[in-house]
C-alpha cells in the first residue's frame, strides 16, 4: 500500500509535503476509491461497445441516459469534470461536496413528440465534509393504442420510467472529494413491470482553476420484461473542467465510453457576466469503434440562464433534425446556511 501511496502524490501535486496519517489515510481512500469506479470499468471491458460491436445497442432502461439539467445539457452534457450544482446526483455524487448550501432543482423538459421528462432533486450538507442528496426522475411516453392477435384497436395503454436516488458525497480534503448514489429503476409498458437497483460511483479533483473528475455510473441488476432480460446502460465517464478571467468563462470537455454505443466526446463552454446572467454552447462528437477512426458529430446544444437572489433560472434547447427540438428549463433555489468549502 505504502508503494502505491507515493506513486499517487505526484497526481495529488503533493511535492513531498511530510503528509499527517490523517492525510495518508484520505489519499489512501481517495486512490481505491478511484481505482475502484476505473476497475469496474476495465473489469467488464469486454462487453463495451468500443471494443466489442456485439453489445451495441443492446440495454434496457435508455431513459437513464436523458441528461439532466438545462444548465448541464446547454454545455453539451460536458459536466463530469464540473458537477457543482443538485443535479451532481445525476452527473457526479462527488460534486454534492461541493455546495454550501442545501439546494432544491426542478427540471422539465419537453422531449421529442409528446414524451415529457421530470426530476426533482435536493442536496443536503449535513456535516463540514458530508453532503447527502435524494431525487426522483420520471418519464412519461404518453398513452398507445393498444391491438389484439388480429389487429383490432383495443384500450389505449401508457409507458412510463421512474428512478429514486440517494447519493451520498465525502470531501476527502480541499481537492478531493468522492460520491456514491443508489437508485431504484423501475419501467412500465401496459400492464408489465421490470425494476433494477443500481450504483453510481464519483471522483473529482480542483486544483484552482483545474478540475477532474470520474464517474461510473448504472452498475447494476438487469431490468427485466416477462421472459427477456436487459442490462443497465452503464456508462464510464472521465471529465475536465478549467476557468478562465476571473472565473467567468468555464471550459469543460467529457469523455464518455458507454458499453451499448460508440465512444462521445462532449465540449461545453459557460461564460457568466457578474455571476447573473450566463450563456452557453456545447457540441457532441461520436467516435468510431475501430480503425479507420472518424468523429462524427451528433449535436449542437445551446442554453442560457439568469441568478437573482438565491434563485437560478436556466434554458436548454437542442436540435435534432430527425425528431424535431428538445426544450430543458430548470429551477433552482438555493437556502439555508452557509458552510465554508
């Protein structure tokens, strides 16, 4: 352990600084934890998309993939490296450890054709160095026109997704912080049921205006219709975050290397005027699996927002040439007492 150790302190820039045990013991911690969210990715390397064609396509639960947040998605999902605000649940548990203050988030977003999208989440700090988050997700598909054996119109049946999650976020030290969230998956299509526990697992690293993070997330049972099984869309994520002029300008690029889909490389820009009024782009690039490697890309998002008082008000919209436009609007709130970080 003592090898592995001191091979990590130039990736904490530590420059060997006599470090307290207290201060071993969280680098220790920080390094599985980690090696832990890479190994679950590595360990399982056989089934992703990049290095096996045979799993694209092939998981169940796709809603998990919807992004959450306008503010998130008008910087083209690239939030990984960032997560500072309540929808980290989603994006990165680690990132919770970074509010002061308990936060409330309402996100709707009017999806493609009729399909309505839902979540609500609130982050808790409920000590110096713990922060606890809950959040609730829905899909609505709307309703079908159900047939029978011989193509008779029948009674029109609803679709729809729901997932709770708790998460939870320790700040190691002033640079590290870890996340984990559990969350209940449940679909519904007419009158049959399939449900699913997963984990998310989070890592972020700030250094001044430099930030990294990790996160694996839908580690999981398979969801489950009848006799058919489906896994989770478990999805590898490494981000990068960096702040420019005075911290007005955010840059954030994510990689994401999902087992059921090519590899997405998403770049996102932010730039805030007196931390009032924001605007923002981001771009999505998806990448083939093998030689000859090509990007492709798959979608502009654009998106802005306005703060007054303790409430943020944000606005996503995406095109898609296909399915028409998506529409994300967020309401945030943030109260209680200050903690200092």
């Amino acid at each position: 352990m003592k090898t592995f150790e001191f091979a990590l302190l130039p990736v904490f820039f530590l420059k060997g600084e006599k470090l307290t045990e207290i201060k071993r013991k969280r680098i220790r911690l920080s390094a599985l934890f980690l090696i832990f969210i890479f190994a679950q990715f590595f360990s399982l390397k056989s089934s992703y998309c990049f290095l096996s064609d045979a799993s694209r396509g092939t998981s169940g639960a796709n809603f998990l993939k919807i992004g959450i947040g306008a503010r998130a998605s008008g910087m083209g999902g690239a939030f990984v490296g960032i997560a500072d605000d309540a929808t980290s649940i989603y994006w990165n548990t680690a990132g919770l450890s970074q509010l002061s203050q308990q936060e409330i988030v309402f996100v709707h977003q009017n999806w493609y054709q009729d399909v309505n999208f839902e979540y609500l989440g609130y982050s808790l700090p409920v000590a110096p160095k713990h922060t606890l988050g809950l959040s609730i997700t829905y899909l609505n598909l709307g309703n079908f026109q159900g047939y029978d054996a011989s193509d008779i119109p029948t009674s029109e049946f609803s679709a729809y997704g729901t997932v709770f999650g708790l998460a939870y976020s320790y700040k190691v030290s002033p640079s590290v912080s870890l996340g984990v969230g559990l969350k209940g998956i449940q679909e519904k299509l007419e009158n049959e049921r399939a449900s699913s526990l997963a984990l998310d697992f989070g890592f972020i690293y700030k250094r001044g205006k430099f930030s990294l993070g990790a996160a694996y997330t839908n580690l999981g049972t398979s969801m489950k219709f009848i006799q058919e099984k489906e896994p989770l869309p478990g999805k590898f994520t490494l981000g990068f975050g960096y702040k420019l002029f005075q911290d007005q300008l955010s840059l954030a690029w994510d990689l994401d290397l999902p087992k059921d889909d090519k590899p997405v490389l998403k770049q996102g820009i932010e730039y805030g005027y007196k931390e009032s009024l924001f605007l923002r782009m981001g771009y999505e690039y998806k990448t083939s699996a093998h030689p000859p490697w090509r990007i492709e890309g798959t979608g502009l998002s654009l998106g802005g927002g306005f703060k007054f008082s303790n409430w943020e008000v944000d606005y996503n919209y995406s095109p898609n040439q296909v399915l028409g436009g998506s529409h994300r609007i967020s309401l945030s709130y943030r109260f209680g007492t200050k903690r200092s970080l």
